[in-house]
C-alpha cells in the first residue's frame, strides 16, 4: 500500500510541477512582454540629456549599478517576494488590495452593502483575529470619514496613472522597436519612416483588439521567449567581448561614484533609469490569470537573469565605445550580422508588451465601472472559454488617437520615456501605500513592520518618482493631466452616484402603498413580468411609483431588480442571486439581489428573463416548503422530481437563512448615517435562497401533483409565472436627470449640472450596460435634486 501511495503521490507531484512549468511558460507573453522590452530604451533615455558617457566609464558603470539594484530589489525582492502574496482569491491589482482593505474594515464607500454580502464563499479573511496595536490602526481609519475618500483618491490615482500607462507604453515601445531602422538608412530618409511606420502598427494593434488576445495569445509566449534569449544572447556576447569585467560595476560602490560626480544631473538622469522596471506591476496585476509560484519561478529564473545580462552586455560595449557618446542606442551593440533580425523580433516583442498593457487598461475600466468610479461603457467578452478577457470598444479607439498623437507630438524616447516612468512609478508608490495597510489590517503584522516596509521601498521609489517629476516640462507633465482628468471624471461619477443612492433612499414608497394598489384606485395588473431596475437593496423605489402615477397598471408579476457590486473579485455563479417576497405570496411581487464581483463581467447571461424566471420558479417551491414545514430536504426531492424529464438535478447551494415571522419583506427607513456605513440586510429575509445556475424551463410542473391545497396553491403561482413569462417582460428603468439643490457650492453645482449630466448623456445607458432588448424597454423620468 506504501509503495503504490508513493507512486501515486510521485505522478501527482510531476504532473503538479509540469502544469506550473506550463503557466511559467504562458505567462512571459502575458505578464513579462513590456518588462522584457525595457532594454531598448533604457540607456537611451538616461543618457539623453542630463550625463554624457565619458571616458571614464563612471556614467555607465554608475547607471549599470543601479539598473542592477532598482531591478533586485523593486521586482524581485518587493513584487516577487512580498506582493504577489497579497492576492484576493488569486486576483492581484490596485482593486484587490483595496477590496481586500474594504472587507477587513469599514471603509468602503459602496452604498448598498449588505450583512449577506460576508457570507460569499470568495468574501473570505483567512488570517487570525487581529491584536490591539492593530485594532488601533482600523479604529482610526473606520473613525473617520475623510480616511475613506481618501483612500478611494489614492486608488483611483493608481487607476489613472495605469490607464496612462496603457497609453504611454504601446507609443515608447513600438517607437523605439522601429527606430532600430535609424542605423540601416540614412538620416535623410529615416525621419520620414520611423513615425510612419510606428504609427502604421499602432492603428494596427488597436484594430485588431476586438478579436481578442486568445486568438493571437498562442504566440505571445514564444516571441517574448525568443526575445529574452536573444538580448541575452547579446549581452553574452558583448561581456566576453568587450569588457569582462564589467560584473564589478554591479557593486554599490558605483552608485555613490555616480551620484558624486553627476550630483543633481546624475540624480535627474534616474528618470531614464527607472525606466528598467516598467512592467513590473503587471505580474501583480494578471495574478488571477496565471499563479503565485509560475509567476515566481518565470521572473527570477528566466525573466531577472536575461535582463540583466541584457544591460551588462550593453553596458560592456558602450565602455569600449565612446564614439557614440551622444547617440546612446540598445541596437549600437548589435552586430550588423544579425542586427535586422533583431530588430525584427524587437518589434513583435514590442507588440506583445503593448497588447499586454492595453489588456490590463480595459480589465481596470472594466473593475472601475464595477465599482461606481467610471461611466458605463460597452464590455464585450471576447472569449467565450476564457474568462476575462474584454474589450472595450469607446476606450480603444480613444487610446489609439491619444496613442497616435503622443508619438506623433513628442517624437522622441526622451519626453516618453519621462512621461511614462512618472506614471510606473505612481502605481508603485500606491501599491507600496496599500500593501503597508493590508499588512496591518488584513495580515495582522506590527505596525512597525508595515511602517518599514513603506519606508524602505517608499524612500527609493519616491527618489525614482521626484526624478522624473523634475521633468515635467519634458513630457512628464502629459501623466499628471491625464490623472487629472481622469480622476475628475472617476470621483464626479462617483459622487453623484452616491448622491443618488441617497436620495432614492429617502424618497423610497412605503410598503403599504404598494400593496393597496388595486382595482379600487383604478389600478390594473397586465400580463406579463415587469423588472422594476433599482440600486436598494430594500422599499419600493421611487421611480416605480411615478411609473403607476404616470400609468396606472403595472404587471401580474412584479420584480424588483438590483444589480449591485461586492468587494470580491468573483461572485460564484451558485451564490449570484437573492431572491425574497415584497408583501405577502398572493401580490405576486418579488426583490431580485444580483450580485457581482469586481472582475465579473455583467453581460454573461443569454437570457436575462428565462434565467430569472428560472431562479423565481426555484424560490417559489422553496418557500412553499419552508412555509409548510417540508425542509430543504422535501425541496430537493420536489425538484428531482420535477426536473427529471430535463436530465438534470437541481441542487439548493449556499446559505439559506430565514426565520418564522413576519412572512415577507418588511419596509425600513434607515437613517441617512447607514449610507456612510452600510445597510443592513432585511431581517425578515427568510426566502433569501442562493442557487444554481439553469437552462430555460419547458413547463414547471405536472398539475396531477396537487394532492393538496398547499400544492395547488404553489401550483397556482408557478403557473402564474409561466403565464407572464409567456406573455413578455418588460425592463422599468429609471432615465435620471440630476441636479444640485438649491444653495450648493459653486463647485458642487459645475460638478453635477454640467460634468455628471454631460457624461450620462455621453456614455452608454443602463439599457445598453444590462443589454435589454429595446422593444421590452420603458423608461421613467426622474429628476434627481442632490
């Protein structure tokens, strides 16, 4: 038994060790394309202005030194070893430390949270009950209110400062790609092709972005494998040819060497050398792509050891050629033989690296929107096998043009050189803030050891960050507008989301006005199911009831539908829906809570209406049952039972929670303080039930089951159901106008007359996001005075 326990437990260990090696492998096209390509224009920028290469070699070697550093201890010691542990559920990102933030204390700003919400599979906190030092960290941060914004501010920063980036990257990458033709023509006729040629792949790269990264992602991997062997390759060369020596520059000693002779020039020079580590921040973000050990295992036995052979043999070239002092290239030590092949694979590579960045700006917009931080866009998947990969088509033409124009207008790898290590180095600085929290609140370390830790990588990242900030006039002044606007964008959408949120919630109907509805005050029920669209998450919103008052019927069955955000990555399909009553089982209303993860994307559902009428037949047997004493166990078996002519069991999964009394949902008035802080869930939801996903029903029942009054009750209301879900349904969605109250601010009315009414009738509609179908549409006018 020990032997065959052994064999099998060997076949297991090889086969877990070739799948990882195989994830290792996929992800240099998907996480190391635009790292790997950051030799091209790393020397070239340092040197561009402020140091001369001089005979002396101190600049190279100094610059060498701390290329050598910048990359052991940012990428490997502080991503690789201590970052990509912050994963939530496997995901990386801004998004997945600030939702791992919101979920350890109350500092989230989502308005419709609810009790339920933690009882989420993927809502987990794994890390033991924190200490008092800690408790002192969350108490002031839950304290005060000014804390949570400005947390939200410094994560919509890194947001904006990564939307840059996938800006800046495909127009520095690709252009110096190119500008490896400059050494094979003359200069007469290279200024007229480099721009062309680099802005001819770009409206190329973006066109093809609709067909999405799995139908070329096949031959990311080996053109960035490729590429890494190749500068390798020459780094070998040029260190056994040139300068074998050149491994003493690595020592520290040479950084101070440069910085005391460059002084104030050598420490501005550091914007071109932080250059070297673009791209890290990507292996944090496509953690939920690939594994925490792949990851690992590709930077620092591929990935780390081919750059820096990369720069070493650059830099073992350059300090026996001083020739070329003021025309710095990556391609001056590639030898002629092969220097058109390279340029070849530099340009596929540059590619790749481009493709990447691209893909993880649409993945954030996406993870923005989730979040009430961005204006609707269209998401469109892009694979129907592989999850997360979209495609965003506003964002992607909008990146093209800007693409385009920044290469066209700077013209050269200085000013985007500047302009996108400034916005590198911005992501860092917030990753570096928002990991020192995660260690306190959600991986409960001292204090102090965060303190270190922010301080340690905090200090070399902002030397990095002033560097470049210094170069504003540069070109490092294009980032710090781009966040401008953006965060202007992001933060006036956000607020008046929540100013919406509040007052819906205070302007919400009474439960009893819904149920006195009737033929008594000339009401009438139509056939049909009518999805009432609201952001509450309990009460009658207010734009049903100007629905009635403007047209007074509504349908047999009525549902009130919330499409709301959690701070997870990923919702299970299993545990997406709540479903409960709204007044008793004869009014035939219902709420539907639809819950979303931030990396979820929205539109994975065919048939909106067969999946919820699916979901509200599931319930409606449920609460039956409980209401009669059956029990789950009577439920499950009525569902094999009934569904056995599909060929398929459902199955009740999840939590299911519920008390004896009051027997449907009670209206609340919260106070306005619950919105800083959270709802509640309803107490009363004892038919919340969270259940699996099904096909289209072709008949809920046999009616021959009815064997008493109770069956022929809920025969009643599934029939009931099976009817409205014939004659049609109809999607009630509110068409909001906002406006500022009477004596706001001056700012506050610019921000919500002009800046949010112009961006909600400039971005796609609620109909659009939840892609209802126009002929089933009706649309309530509300005018909003916040």
């Amino acid at each position: 038994m020990d032997v065959h326990g052994n064999c099998w437990g060997s076949k297991n260990k090889e086969k877990s060790w070739k799948t990882l090696l195989v994830l290792a492998y996929q992800s240099l096209g998907v996480v190391y394309g635009d790292l790997s390509i950051s030799p091209l224009y790393v020397f070239k920028s340092t040197f561009a202005e402020d140091i001369h290469h001089s005979e002396s070699n101190e600049e190279i070697f100094g610059v060498l030194s701390f290329v050598f550093w910048t990359l052991t201890l940012l990428p490997l010691f502080k991503y690789v070893f201590i970052v990509l542990r912050a994963d939530d559920n496997g995901e990386g990102g801004t998004f997945a430390l600030y939702s791992l933030i919101c979920r350890h204390a109350k500092v989230s700003l989502l308005p419709n949270r609810q009790a339920s919400d933690e009882d989420v599979s993927t809502y987990k906190m794994e890390h033991p009950p924190e200490t008092n030092s800690t408790s002192k960290v969350k108490m002031v941060l839950e304290k005060h209110k000014c804390l949570h914004t400005a947390l939200l501010v410094l994560v919509l920063l890194g947001t904006c400062m990564v939307i840059g980036d996938g800006l800046l990257t495909p127009a520095i990458s690709v252009f110096t790609a190119v500008s490896g033709l400059e050494s094979l023509m003359s200069h007469e006729n290279h200024q007229y092709a480099v721009i062309p040629i680099t802005c001819f792949i770009l409206v190329c790269l973006f066109a093809l972005q609709h067909y999405g990264t799995h139908r070329v992602g096949f031959v990311f991997a080996p053109v960035v494998l490729i590429w890494l062997l190749c500068i390798s390759g020459l780094g070998l060369y040029n260190i056994l040819h040139w300068n074998p020596h050149v491994y003493q520059a690595l020592s520290p000693y040479y950084m101070y060497k440069f910085l005391k002779k460059t002084t104030i020039s050598g420490w501005m020079s550091l914007g071109g050398v932080l250059l070297c580590i673009t791209g890290s921040e990507a292996m944090f973000a496509d953690l939920g792509h690939f594994s925490y050990m792949a990851i690992q295992i590709a930077f620092t036995f591929l990935v780390y050891p081919t750059l820096i052979l990369a720069y070493m043999g650059q830099a073992a070239y350059l300090s026996m050629h001083h020739e070329n002092a003021d025309a710095i290239s990556f391609y001056l030590s590639v030898p002629e033989k092969v220097k058109w092949p390279v340029i070849l694979v530099a340009i596929l590579a540059s590619v790749v690296g481009s493709q990447a960045i691209i893909s993880g700006t649409f993945s954030i917009i996406n993870q923005s929107q989730s979040l009430g931080c961005f204006p609707r866009v269209k998401v469109v998947h892009t694979s129907e096998k592989i999850h997360g990969q979209i495609y965003i088509p506003e964002i992607n033409w909008i990146l093209m043009v800007l693409c385009i124009a920044v290469t066209i207008g700077f013209r050269d790898t200085k000013h985007l050189g500047n302009a996108s290590g400034l916005a590198v180095m911005t992501v860092m600085l917030v990753t570096t803030c928002l990991m020192s929290l995660v260690m306190v609140l959600c991986w409960h370390k001292p204090p102090i050891l965060a303190l270190c830790f922010l301080l340690f990588f905090g200090s070399i990242e902002i030397l990095y960050f002033s560097a470049s900030l210094v170069k504003f006039t540069e070109g490092a002044w294009l980032p710090i507008l781009l966040a401008l606007i953006l965060m202007t964008i992001m933060f006036v959408w956000h607020y008046a989301t929540i100013k919406k949120y509040e007052f819906d919630l205070h302007n919400k109907v009474s439960l009893e006005w819904l149920l006195a509805l009737g033929p008594s005050l000339g009401i009438s029920r139509v056939p049909g199911i009518g999805m009432v669209f609201t952001d509450l998450t309990s009460g009658i919103p207010a734009n049903f009831s100007r629905f009635v008052t403007n047209l007074p019927a509504f349908h047999k069955i009525l549902v009130f539908v919330c499409v709301k955000s959690v701070p997870v990555p990923h919702i299970p399909p299993a545990e997406r829906y709540l479903i409960s009553r709204v007044g008793p089982q004869a009014h035939r209303s219902y709420r539907c809570i639809i819950r979303y993860g931030y990396r979820d994307v929205h539109q994975d559902i065919d048939s909106f209406e067969s999946e919820l009428a699916a979901k509200l037949d599931e319930f409606i047997r449920f609460d039956w049952a409980q209401d009669h004493g059956e029990g789950q166990q009577s439920f499950e078996n009525d569902e094999a039972r009934s569904n056995e002519s599909n060929g398929c069991r459902l199955a009740v999964t999840g939590t299911i929670r519920y008390s004896r009394e009051p027997p449907y949902e009670i209206d609340e008035n919260p106070q306005p303080a619950s919105v800083s802080i959270g709802l509640p869930t309803v107490e009363s939801m004892r038919d919340i039930m969270e259940m699996a996903p099904v096909k289209r029903r072709v008949r809920f029942v046999d009616e021959t089951w009815a064997s008493d009054e109770r069956d022929v009750q809920m025969l009643q209301e599934l029939d009931d159901l099976w009817d409205a879900q014939q004659a049609g349904s109809a999607f009630i969605i509110g068409h909001s106008h906002v406006r500022a109250k009477q004596g706001s601010s001056f700012l506050k009315r610019v921000a919500i007359n002009f800046g949010y009414n112009f961006l909600r009738r400039n971005c796609r509609g609620p109909d659009v996001a939840l892609r209802v179908p126009p002929v089933s549409l009706l649309e309530v006018g509300m005018v909003y005075v916040v």
